[in-house]
C-alpha cells in the first residue's frame, strides 16, 4: 500500500513504511484526508470479509458434528434391528398377526361396515373402516338429496356412522362406501309401512309429463296419474304444489310408486262428513233417478225424491252440471263410499228448492237447526220423521 502510495504521490523513499508512521506532512497538500479515509474503507472490508469467513467455518464444524452424531445414532439403530430386533416391543410376531387378522374383515361388495370418518374434502370422505384396505365415500353416495359438499348431509371427521360397500376402489385398493343406499333403503321401508297403515301422505310435485306429475314421497320419486288427481289442474298449475296422496301400487325392485290424490281427498272428505250436517257440492252429473254432487273429492246422491216437497219430474229443470249447491247429509256408508244427500229438508217452504233455489241454500244451516231439534224432540219416544230415525250414535239416519 506504501508503495502504490509512493508510486502516485512520489514522496517514500522507502518503498514500505508502515502507514501507522505516516505523518500528515508527508503527502502532497489535499492528499492525506484523501489517502487516510481509503485506508479506513479497506480495513474495514478486510475485516469484514476476515468475520464471515470465521462465520463459516463455524457452521461448517457445527454441521459436521451433528451429521457425525446422526450417523452414529443411525448406525446403534441398525445394529439393535439386526442384533436384537424386539428390543422394547411387550408383544411377539405371532400376536401381532393374531390381532390384524381379528380386525381384517371378510370385506365384499353389499356388505355394511362401521367406519370412522377421519378426512373431508368437496369431492368426498376417507373413512377407517378397522380394516387392511380404506374406505372412501364419494359425494355422489353420502346422501340420497342432492347436495354440493358432504358438510351438508353432517359428515365431518370423527363422525362414526354404518356403511354399505358398493364397488371396489381399483385405485388404490380400497372399497366404495356409500350412506345413500342404507338411505334408500330405510325410505322404501318407511313407504311400505304406510301403504301397508293406507294412511295419507304429502307429496311435493316436482315434474309434469303427459300423464300425469311426478311427486317426491319420503324422499323417493312416486308418479300420480292425471285420472288420479281430484281436480281438473295442469300439469304446469300442481308443479312446486303438496298433494295429499294414498298409495295405489309399489314396486320396489322397479323402482316403481303409484299413487292417488282423488282417494286421498275421498278419505279426507269422508271423514269430515257427518250425518246431519250441511255440505257445499258442485253437480258433477246428472241420471233419470237423481244427480252427482262433489264434495270436494267425494261423491254423494241427491235423490230425484230428495230434491223438492214438490214432485220433480225433470231433474234438469231444476239443476245443471256445474251448479253450485247446498245440501244435508242424510246417509253415510263409509264402508262403501256412499253419501245420501237431500236438498227437501233445507226448503223453508214446500216447493222453494223448485221456485226459489237461492233462498233454501241462504237459509240451510237455520233449517238443519230446526230440523235437528224436531228430531231430537221426538227421540224418547223413537218415533220416525219421514224416515229418519237416531242411530247407535245418536245422529239420525235414514
């Protein structure tokens, strides 16, 4: 450095003093602060460069004593394996054996399985079903509803729940679980309980074709014909509607529900009609001996003889198809479905159902009244008006 400093500013002589001996008036005016701050900055790089070199070989030691340490732990392990290989283990090869073979099932495919559910994800679930092989349970299998993530039908780890293998899983030698054929199963049980109870049930429309909707009933697809449904709707009109419903025909092995709205709403009706009452009907059709009233799903008689005081000798003078009309139930055969209906004891006058219909329907419920109380007048004595009479329930009957 003393030379190179020489060689620039021409003042040693002596081609190496020591920089610590420099003396200020020894360079050249304007030089020395010059001179003195370049030296600082290369002393400083040499130290530095010094330190990370010592860095280095510091890390390069440390490292060297841990792979030293790993090899020699490595190597004890290997002797123990090779020299005492059931050192710490409190059971022998054969009991081992003996307790995977106790939980390694007989696994094929129908049979059910109790899992543990240890993994999720959108697409399905991994499930430990104590065996060799895993389960997995795709989301088209975890739920007989359409759902877009297993979360949704309650699946999450550490839920423990009985499976059916359905097929094995060639990817990796596991099997194929599924939760929506027990599902299944359970609903078409639960829907051959009701048929065999002929209860009604509630059934969402979900589709319409040209002959007739199709409904979801306990969480299966069942068809109503159009010839079954009470009313005269559209396919489009009953769509997104509830039906009340009774089973007519169930085949499971097709896959096959068929079921009536127009029975249903018969035993409905049915139920609701009590001898003596007043009822509101539509004329549905018209005979030589009487007309057919609905009653809302269920059919009863209005006798020619039952329609007036007055002789009729014409029923369509009197009524049409499509009149809406008041009557009082006289009969009912519940067994057989029949209804007898009488428009004769609601007339305030003898003739009125003839003359005036609006005034016997505007006045029937007064008129059942009255005539209700006549009856039960004369019931100590059991003596028959017009051919009624109190039955064993104490409502008179024809």
């Amino acid at each position: 450095m003393a030379s190179l400093m020489a060689q620039r500013f021409g003042v040693f002589k002596n081609p190496c003093p020591s920089i610590l001996n420099l003396r200020k008036e020894s360079f050249p005016k304007g030089c020395c602060c010059k001179f003195l701050t370049r030296s600082r900055v290369v002393v400083a790089a040499v130290a530095g460069v010094s330190t990370s070199i010592q860095d280095r070989e510091r890390q390069n030691i440390l490292v060297l004593r841990e792979r030293r340490k790993l090899k020699e732990m490595f190597e004890e392990a290997c002797e123990r394996c090779i020299t005492s290989p059931m050192e710490g283990v409190n059971f022998t090869f054969e009991e081992f054996d003996a307790a995977v073979e106790k939980y390694d099932f007989n696994i094929e495919i129908g049979s059910k399985v109790k899992g543990t559910v240890y993994s999720v994800d959108a697409n399905g679930a991994l499930v430990d079903i104590t065996a060799k092989s895993s389960g997995y349970l795709p989301l088209t299998e975890a739920s007989i509803h359409n759902i877009k993530h297993v979360k949704e039908a309650g699946i999450f780890p550490g839920l423990v729940e009985e499976f059916v293998v359905v097929e094995e899983n060639e990817a990796d030698d596991g099997w194929i679980l599924s939760l929506r054929s027990i599902q299944k199963d359970l609903a078409w049980e639960r829907c051959r309980q009701l048929q065999a109870e002929d209860v009604i049930v509630k059934g969402k429309v979900i589709e319409a074709n040209k002959g007739g909707v199709v409904v979801i009933l306990e969480c299966i697809q069942g068809f109503v014909p159009f010839s079954q449904i009470s009313n005269k709707y559209t396919g489009d009109e009953l769509l997104g509607k509830e039906l009340p419903l009774k089973f007519l025909e169930m085949d499971e092995e097709r896959g096959r529900i068929v079921l009536s709205n127009r029975n249903a709403v018969a035993d409905n009706g049915q139920a609701q009609v009590v001898v003596g009452s007043v009822i509101t009907g539509t004329v549905q059709s018209l005979k030589p001996y009487g007309a057919f009233i609905d009653m809302g799903g269920i059919s009863g008689l209005l006798h020619i003889s039952q329609i007036s005081h007055d002789r009729v000798a014409d029923i369509s003078t009197v009524l049409q198809p499509g009149d809406t009309l008041k009557a009082m139930v006289l009969h009912h055969d519940r067994e057989r479905g029949r209804v007898t209906l009488s428009t004769k004891r609601l007339e305030p006058s003898p003739g009125d159902m003839i003359r005036n219909p609006k005034l016997v329907f505007e006045k029937a419920e007064e008129m059942v009244e009255k005539f209700s109380q006549r009856i039960l007048a004369h019931a100590n004595q059991l003596m028959p008006e017009d051919g009624l009479m109190l039955n064993s329930d104490g409502i008179f009957d024809i």
